[in-house]
C-alpha cells in the first residue's frame, strides 16, 4: 500500500519514502504525539489478512521490543490505523554498510570497530534467543556520530508464514516475502547465507556468526565472500569455495583472519558457536591498538592475565591450523547435491496464462509472468532472484503470455491479438510486432528471429523482432493429424529449434528439431511436452513427471538417458484444448517448476455470497461442469488415476453419487445437456478428431453419433426447442469459431454462427432461445457479448473489464460471467423487442478456477452456484526453483 505525503497514521504524519521491498514500504514520519521522527513500515497487505500470522506477530513483536540495546534499532510500537497494519521503529540517521563499502574497503581499524558493535547487537540479541537470520551490510547502519545499528532484527522470523513447507523445500527469502525461515527453509539473502540454509537445515545463532564473518569479510575486501554472477554460482560458491583471502589488506591481524576463517566453516560444528568469542578477539584490538594503524601482529590486552593471552595465543595457532586443513585438504571437487527452493509471488498469477510459469531471463537472474493486479487486470511482472517484490510492466495490460529477448533486455509478450515487445526494465512503451490469435509463448534468438504460433491450428512462423510479416518456417503433416506446432524452443546454435507437434484436442503428436534453414525436420521421440534445452540436457514431461535427457546440440541426438527431476509438475489446459507442462530452465541452468498442488479438485456449492453451502462427491480431476436444466444432475469431465484420458460421468446431485456414461479409450469430454434433461452430447476422440455424440443420461442405451469432421468440435450449448447444437471449432483458419448443427429433419448441415478473425466460446443459448452469450477477444480481451440467434442483428457487449464463462439465469434476467481477478459477476439483463438492455452489473465472490474450461454452473433461480475449486491454487502455491539439477546427469 503506497502512502502518499502528508497522510497521517494515528499520530504519525508520513514525510517521505524511504524505502520498500517485499517485507513492505519503509517511511519516515512525524511523531505529532512525542515531537520525534521514527520509521514506519507498512506491512504486506497478504500479512494483514492473515489472522494467525498477525497473532503470533504480535507476541513475538514483544519480545523483539525487548532488545534494549544502544547498537539495536528499536521496535517502538505495532499499530493499526484504517486497515493499515505498521510497525513504528527508531529511525537511524546515516548510510548503510553497503553504502560506505560501495566506495571501496573499510581501513582496518574503522571496520573492526564497526565489527565489535556489530558483535555487541548479536551478543544481545542471542542472549534473548532472537536470532537476525538476515545479518548484511543493508541492514547495518553507521550514524554520523559513529554509532552502529543493527536493522530489522528478528523480521525474518516474526514476518514468516504459518503454513510449513514441505522438508524438501527451500526458500530465499531474497526471492519471496516474507521470508521463511524454520528447518527445511533458507532465508536470508543468498550471498550471506550460510550452507546449513542452503541445505534446508535447522538454523540457530551460528547462521548469524557465519553471516557476520560475510560482513566483516566484505568490509575489509570492499567484495562480497560469496557472490557470484547467477543464483546457482552463488550457492556453489557458498558451498564449495572459499573467500578470496588474498584480497585481504596486509595489515589485518592473523587473530581476525583467524576469526573470519572459524566464522566461515562450512560445517557450522566446526564454527565459532558463540558471537561472545568474537567479541572478546576484536575488543582486544580495538582497545589496545592506535588509531588507524593495526599490526599484522595480534596485540593483547595487558589488563588480560597472562593464562588469558596463553589461551587466545592457542586458539589463534590452532584455528589457522584448522582452516589451512579445511581449505586444501577437505575440498571435494564438484557438489553432487540438488538444491530446492520456494518462491512466492506476492500477485495471483493468471492460471489461463501459460499454466501460471513464469519466464526465467537467460541468465537466470529475473523472472517474468502473468499476473493479476488488484483490479483483476493482466499484466507481466518482473521479479529479480535478489529482490522480494514483483514489479508490474505499464503497458503490458491484458497479456496473455510472455518470453525473453536473448539479451535479457526485452519482454515479448501477446495482448489484443498482438505480439509484442516491452523494455523488461519498464523503460519506454510497448512496440508491435505482428498480429498474433494465439496466446502461446514464442522463442527469440540472437539473430533477432521470433518463432511463434500466430493461431489456434498453424504450424509455426518467423517474424523480426523489429516487426513484419510473419512467415511459415514449418508445415503441419496432415495426414498424420497434426493441427499445430507450438513451444518452440531455440537450441543455442540460434538456427535449429525444438518445438512439439499436436493432434486434435492438444494430443502431443511428437517433438522435432527444426531450422530455420530447411523444411526437413528430425523427430525426437513420440507424445511429449513442452521442451527446452540447457547445460547440455532436453528438458520435457512424461506424464506429470520432469525429465532431463543429455542431448548433443552439436549431432542433434540424444547421448543418455532421461532422469526424473520432479515429480508432479503441473499439466494446465491452456485456451481450452492444449495441455501444457509448467517448467522453465535458463541458459545458465536455473530451473522453475510449479507443482500440481493436489491429486484433483472439489465440486463446491456457493451461495451469492461466497459462503460455502457444502460438497458434491469426492475428490477427482474434474472437468467441464454442468447442471442438467432442472438442476437434479450434474455432467463433469473426469480422469480416472493412471490414465491420461477422461470421460463423461453424471452426478445424482441429491443424493451425490455419480455414474459413469462413457467408456472409450479415447477422450470424452464437454457433455451439454438436452433442454429436457435426459441425454447428453459430448466430444469424443475415438476417430481421431473430437466430434459430437449424443447418449442418454442414464446410459440405456448406446451413442450415437451426430457430426465428425476434420476440426475439432466441443459441445457449447443445446437450445431449449431441442432443434440446435451451438458447438465451437478449434483449428480453422480463423482460430476458434462458434457453429450450429441442426438437429431435426433429414439434411443435418453445420453452419456458422460466429467465424472471424477472432477467438469466440463458451457459447450459451438464453433461455427463450433467441439469444446466445459467448466471450470473444475480437477488442484484445475476452469480453461477454450476446448476440440475437440465428441472427445477424448486431451484438451487445455485456463485461467491460473482461470476462469469460456466461450463464444465464433460468429466467433469463440474469447473465453471469466470471470477471477480472476470477470474481464472478452477475449482469440484470432485459431484452426488448430487438435489443438487449444490460442492467446493473454486480460483484458477487472470488472464485478459483481449477482450469478456464467450464468450472462452474448456477442453479436454475441463481442463487447457487457450483464450482469445480481447490483451495491451494492460489497465489499461495510456490513456484519451486531448482539449482544444480544437471548433477542427477552425472549419477
């Protein structure tokens, strides 16, 4: 929540911002109450709703007040003023550490004074059993009179959510917010994190001690111990490596190399358990040397009886010992380890949008996805792995998908049927490439070539970057069914690619190598996924499971075999038909995944509220709910465990049991019911294509077949005479189109309702049968429209901030729809003569789609609605990052 200038909280008047990040924004204000200045932070807005979390905050708050000490910066107070939670703190005059060393090293006997009150706030704090858990020169700072504080001690811990992790998984608490920190979590930003965090350990004070021989290190140096140009050279710095200690100053004493070598064991059993211990190395010096000169020689106090200089003349001997061991001796070559962790956005990501994956940068340091902002729009974020916030991209509204520029330095991106491209900084507005109806990612190589899939059934196409006329780099291989070529993947040569070949209903046909310099292409392996190269290895599914193969990019073949790296990824229908693996992997190596929260979804009765009126059935992966017209039974898609299919099922809603209608091996799917409740048509693939089938709802009898063509078709809506089926197409010229099949007399020939250069469906007769509701993003996003049937006589638009899935009340005055941010919306309707008159439009609850496709229905008066939901797809669903993955290979 940004505050502006001037705005008073409680007695506190906001002056300016200091600051901001993912545990909130950081303000200096006017104690109007006591005349003094102090810090205000805001905290996260998904913290303040969070009542358990706010409860602990509060009693561990206290203890946190009680660190009563001169190099501590205070916590004044926790207040609430409108809806706002805040934290009052002591405002710290002066720079940061990381300020000052910005401008090179710290003189020897400048930073060992800093160091031993650095040591004075630890000492303190561990005495109370707080432990900082993100110790490093931002949080440090040095007041004009020379005093240091310590920043945000004990935020990391008192900011962390309630719900535990998985034990193997980790998070960075430079990557989400707040920042976790119990066993089997790392926090604490990367450079200054201690293995033990890094393994997804327990942690206790000596994560600190480790933390502080980092700072005092950099102070000396002017560089950071550990830091590397990706996360994952990072961690193995952190991991493997030690500091560079030649770039230390000659005139450090052997007692503090010492002391910053036992600080930095990798085995913490071997490290200064106690902060004490440094404390008692640096006072000595400080106390007894002159200023501004240090000899290379440690001096000791001669307050100190001579048993005390004995004992720390030992401890120095034999400590150097130790780390000359520990350095040469006890190094391994290569970490072997795989290492997890957890990041949480702070935004909803969109699960219609490329199944909610974000896009690593190639060098692996940012992260790009859709997202929704609090008004529900969409729009591409960016996050630094260093930083704990997402930034939104103005002019990226209503985008769909997003892929990286070669560089780094561009997103592109597809919104209003355009394919476009944005500075991934936020510098400067959105250019236009080319006309796009897909909303499927690209791939951009350095030669500034873009492959994409422009619609719904093309194979794929080439465009400059600098914009153009896009042009077909593959053909589709129609005799063996193939209807698109989709995620293409560049191999690092920038001319040969990968990219996945489907059949009808988004079946994976194949993956291929292609060039752009031949039309000949090589296939790889049958079905598949999504693939994508890196570090020497193809990354792809096996049903829900990812795995990496050793490929030659040079033969074009594979040179070993697959091993598992995660097991279930999420499998998200993208536009209604195509399956899709949520997995991303950097040039560098770094690897993002989401999983699949739960082995399926909830069928959830609402009321107009949100209140939940209770459950139909168990739990199952449920697709395409529908009610029957009086409301007594309910048709769901379902996949059975094991299977890769699904089929019809019918659910008693009354008494909550379901039967099975279909049986093919092949998928069936999107049954609509029959004005008079007793049959359904679907889509089945058992000829190859979906074509439309009608049974009865009792299965007494067989099916029977109403239209098969070479497109695929999915059931829409049944009109309420019993003479139409309103069905849409996926793989035309023009995308995804809306048809109509007569269903009496003896010539049963589809005809177009809706065929243009757009995206039309979940098409829905109105009651009366005069009208049909069905979404298009003919203006760049879904919006609800209704149009008079069989037409043509104009159309009304009915959403103005997006909108999909229209249903309409059974007495046809009311039309819902699910809007922007998933809240369904209920629009008065009133039709007269000709036109349709849209009436007040009203917010009614947040839904939370298992899929875009059909995930809800209403009840015939409206007043209840059920909605194939899980309560884990969220925000709160982590992506996972995976480092050093390319290990398992070695095995």
């Amino acid at each position: 929540m940004a505050l502006m200038v001037g705005t008073k909280l409680g007695s506190y008047q906001i002056t300016v911002l200091l600051g901001k990040g993912g545990m909130g924004e950081v303000y200096r204000a006017r104690d109007t109450k006591l005349g003094r200045d102090v810090a205000i932070k805001v905290l996260p807005e998904e913290f303040s709703r969070d009542a358990d979390r706010l409860s602990r905050f509060q009693r561990e708050a206290e203890v946190l007040a009680s660190l009563n000490h001169p190099n501590i910066a205070a916590i004044h107070d926790l207040e609430k003023t409108d809806g706002t939670r805040y934290l009052v703190l002591e405002l710290v005059e002066g720079e940061t550490l990381a300020d000052r060393i910005g401008r090179g090293p710290i003189p020897v006997g400048e930073a060992l004074e800093i160091a031993k009150q650095i040591c004075e706030a630890l000492e303190a704090a561990h005495e109370k059993g707080v432990i900082h858990r993100d110790l490093k020169p931002a949080n440090i700072k040095r007041t004009p009179d020379g005093k240091v504080k310590v920043l945000d001690f004990g935020l990391a811990k008192v900011l962390e959510p309630m719900s535990a992790p998985d034990t193997d998984v980790t998070a960075f608490s430079t990557m989400r917010s707040p920042a976790m920190t119990r066993a089997g979590v790392i926090v604490g930003t990367l450079a200054y994190s201690s293995p033990e965090q890094l393994r997804a350990e327990a942690v206790d004070k000596r994560t600190d001690i480790w933390a502080f021989g980092c700072v005092l290190h950099e102070m000396l140096t002017g560089y950071a111990a550990f830091a590397g140009e990706t996360v994952s050279d990072t961690i193995v710095k952190v991991l493997e490596h030690e500091p560079d200690w030649n770039a230390w100053p000659a005139n450090v004493p052997a007692s503090v190399r010492v002391l910053v070598q036992r600080c930095l064991e990798k085995d913490r059993k071997q490290r200064v358990a106690d902060i004490t211990t440094a404390r008692f190395v640096l006072n000595d010096l400080v106390t007894t040397a002159p200023s501004g000169l240090i000899s290379s020689t440690p001096r000791l106090s001669s307050k100190r009886p001579a048993w005390a200089a004995l004992a720390i003349t030992s401890f120095v001997c034999a400590a150097t010992l130790a780390v000359v061991g520990t350095i040469y001796l006890r190094r391994e070559p290569t970490d072997a380890h795989v290492y997890r962790s957890t990041i949480l956005a702070t935004v909803t990501p969109d699960p219609a949008a490329g199944a909610g994956t974000p896009s690593l940068s190639p060098d692996g340091r940012r992260l790009a996805f859709i997202g929704s902002d609090a008004n529900g729009n969409n729009l591409v974020y960016v996050r630094a792995l260093d930083s704990l916030q997402e930034q939104p991209l103005a002019g990226t509204e209503g985008a769909q998908t997003e892929f990286w520029s070669p560089d780094g330095r561009f997103l592109a991106f597809i919104a209003g049927n355009k394919l476009k491209k944005i500075d991934a900084q936020g510098n400067g507005t959105a250019l236009v490439i080319c006309e796009s109806l897909s909303t499927l990612p690209g791939s951009w190589n350095r030669g500034d070539v873009i492959l994409f899939t422009p619609n719904a059934g093309a194979p794929l196409f080439r465009v400059s970057a600098t914009g153009g006329t896009p042009s077909p780099v593959t053909s589709l291989d129609t005799k063996a069914g193939e209807t698109a070529h989709v995620y293409p993947f560049f191999l690092p040569d920038g001319r040969h690619f990968v990219y996945l070949a489907q059949t009808s209903g988004g079946v994976p046909h194949g993956v291929y190598i292609g060039s752009l310099d031949s039309t000949e292409r090589t296939r790889l392996f049958d079905g598949g996924s999504n693939a994508e190269y890196a570090q020497g290895a193809l990354l792809f599914l096996r049903g829900t499971t990812l795995m990496a193969q050793p490929f030659d990019v040079g033969r074009l073949a594979f040179t070993g075999e697959a091993v598992p790296l995660a097991n279930q990824v999420r499998v998200s229908e993208v536009s209604g038909f195509l399956r899709t693996g949520a997995f991303n992997v950097s040039e560098t190596g770094v690897l993002v995944y989401r999983a699949d929260p739960s082995p399926g979804s909830d069928l959830v009765w609402f009321d107009r509220t949100g209140r939940e009126l209770g459950r139909l059935g168990d739990r199952a992966k449920y697709l395409d709910v529908v009610l029957s017209p009086d409301g007594t039974q309910a048709s769901v898609s379902v996949m059975e465990s094991g299977t890769a299919t699904r089929d019809v099922w019918v659910y008693d809603v009354a008494r909550g049991l379901r039967n099975r209608l279909t049986f093919d091996p092949e998928d069936d799917l999107d049954a609509k019911w029959s004005p008079e409740g007793t049959r359904v048509a679907y889509a089945s693939r058992r000829k190859g294509h979906l074509d439309l089938y009608v049974k009865m709802a009792s299965g007494a009898e067989s099916e029977h077949l109403l239209w098969a063509d070479d497109l695929d078709k999915y059931p829409q809506s049944w009109s309420p005479d019993d003479r139409f089926l309103l069905y849409a197409t996926v793989g035309g010229p023009t995308g995804q189109d809306l048809w109509v099949l007569p269903l009496f007399g003896d010539a049963q020939k589809p005809f177009p309702f809706l065929q243009t250069q757009s995206n039309k469906g979940t098409g829905q007769f109105s009651p009366d049968g005069h009208w049909i509701a069905y979404r298009s993003n003919e203006t760049g996003r879904f919006e609800i429209y209704v149009a008079p049937f069989p037409g043509p006589a104009g159309k009304w638009q009915v959403s103005t901030t997006g909108g999909t899935g229209p249903r309409w009340r059974r007495d046809g005055k009311e039309l819902f729809y699910v809007g922007p941010g998933n809240t369904l919306m209920a629009a008065a309707v009133a039709v007269e003569g000709a036109r349709v008159e849209v009436g007040a439009v009203r917010r009614l609850f947040q839904v939370r789609p298992v899929t875009p496709r059909y995930f809800y229905d209403t009840s015939p008066n409206g007043q209840r609605f059920l909605v194939n939901t899980t309560e884990e797809l969220d925000a709160s669903v982590p992506i996972t990052l995976v480092v050093n993955w390319h290990a398992l290979l070695k095995k």
